[in-house]
C-alpha cells in the first residue's frame, strides 16, 4: 500500500465557490482551530460510511493568489495511491454552523446546502422549540442530500449508560423521526444521526450511517442501543483508546444482519482503524 502526498493543496475560501456562495474569513479561521494540531481524514464527496482515502494535516489560512483580497484555507494531503476517483477537481472542507440556537433544546439538526437557504423549511422547522438548527456546509461540486441530527444529551459509556439512554435519550430520537423527517423528505432529505458519549476523559462522536429507507428501524431504540452497545464493549478493551483516547467511531447499518457494524475508529493521535 502506498501512499501520495499532495502539499499545499486548496480547501476552501473566501472567493464565490461553486455552490455560489462565499465563506467568510472568520468561517475559515474556525475551521483551522478546529484542525489545529489533527490529522482530519479525508472523504470522499463526505460520505461518512465509506472508507477514508487519506487525511489532512497543516491546515492554515494564505492569501488567495488567483484573487486579490481574498483568502484560502489550504493544507498538505496524503492519499491511498489510486484512491481517488477519477475526474476529481480537488479538496474541499466540511464543518457546521448554527442558524437557530436555543440553549434549552433537546434536539440538534445541520441541514446541507441548498436547503438552509430554504427560508421557509427554517422557519418550519424553527416553530419547534426543542430544535437547534444549524447548516452542515460542504463545499463541494454535488452536495450530499444528507442532515445530520441528535441529542443535545450527551452521557458516559459507564455500566448504566443503556439505563440512561433508553429513559432520557431514546425518546429524543422517537420524536424527532415521527414529528421531524416527514418535513425533511418532502424536501428529498435524507439523514444520518451523531450521538456524543464520554469515554476516557474525552467526548466521543458516534455516527450512525442508515440504509435509506430504513430510517424508522434504523434509528429506532433498539437497534441504535445495540450499535451504542458494540462501541462500549470495543472501547472498554481497546488499549489505544485508552492510551489516546478517540475522535470519533462510525457505524454503518448493515441490512442483512439488521445492525449496525462499526466501519471505522479515528483516534485522537491521528491513527485510523478501518474495520
């Protein structure tokens, strides 16, 4: 297996992209901090349950040269040799937003573009006021048509973890999926569902990657408690996310065994474990 670097590779800017919409200067120095001393893996078109080809590092802001005035996000990538499909334009970023904050909601929703440009879907879903919403931008060529929701509630992988989720957090997710997605698939939406947890010392992102079509079963209590439970038996005897500690574990449901599998641990050292 071998591997290409590509340094000083363009990200993202301040300059019209193609989505026709521009980020702002403090929009790209948010997204450095966050990657500040990381090595962010590399997606391609940020498709979450697929394998990463790769991974970011030495992300930093530098004057656009093509475009006086502006500026570029840009850093050094390392991808799998013969990884990338063909036809690829480039490197972009992802990061969220907020566009509704409420500090009491129990419920969290990032929406793609063009959709939190949809006036009238915000305002929709606004009128709930136990939902925070914010924009999930992904500058790239073909959006996915993809939200992201959870829990405001976040809880410790300890031995009464299920005890908890099933009383405080399981009936979170039950609403929004019967009140919530119908609005969102009258607009084409599809979604996948991020759940923080305490393991270690550190907050750990769970992503939940369903078969579409599937959402009522694939995020319903059962089925996201087993999958919560397969990260908590792999973490507790897992002497890297012990020693380092983890960014984030990714599950992706599997149809014919109707579970969810775990696809990918990212480590906070920078290593990546494909399953």
């Amino acid at each position: 297996m071998t591997h290409l670097r590509l340094e000083g590779q363009k990200l993202a800017g301040t300059s019209l992209d193609s989505q026709g919409e521009r980020l702002s200067l403090e929009d790209l120095q948010a997204y450095c901090e966050y990657c500040r001393g990381k090595k962010v893996p590399l997606h391609q078109q940020h498709q979450m349950g697929e394998p990463t080809t790769g991974f970011i590092e030495n992300v930093r802001i530098v004057p656009d040269t093509s475009v006086a005035g502006e500026w570029s996000v840009i850093g050094d990538v390392t991808v799998l040799r013969g990884a990338l499909d063909k036809g690829l334009r480039g490197f972009s970023i992802s990061f969220v937003a907020p566009l509704v904050e409420r500090d009491s909601a129990e419920c969290l929703l990032y929406i793609p573009h063009p959709h939190y440009n949809n006036h009238a879907l915000v305002s929709d879903l606004a009128a709930d006021e136990q939902l925070k919403i914010g924009k999930w931008v992904k500058k790239c060529a073909d959006p996915s048509s993809y939200a992201l929701f959870g829990a405001t509630i976040a809880f410790a992988l300890t031995p009464a973890w299920d005890h908890i989720y099933k009383s405080h957090v399981a009936p979170v997710i039950d609403r929004f999926i019967n009140d919530t997605f119908p609005r969102l698939q009258q607009e084409g939406l599809k979604l996948e569902h991020v759940q923080v947890v305490f393991h270690n010392g550190h907050d750990v992102e769970l992503r939940f990657v369903p078969e579409p079509g599937k959402e009522q079963w694939c995020f319903s209590k059962d089925c996201l408690v087993s999958g919560i439970g397969k990260v908590a038996s792999r973490l507790e005897h897992d002497p890297l996310a012990n020693s380092h500690g983890v960014q984030r574990v990714v599950l992706r449901y599997d149809v014919s065994q109707r579970a969810y599998d775990l696809v990918r641990i990212e480590y906070r050292h920078g290593h990546i474990d494909e399953a």
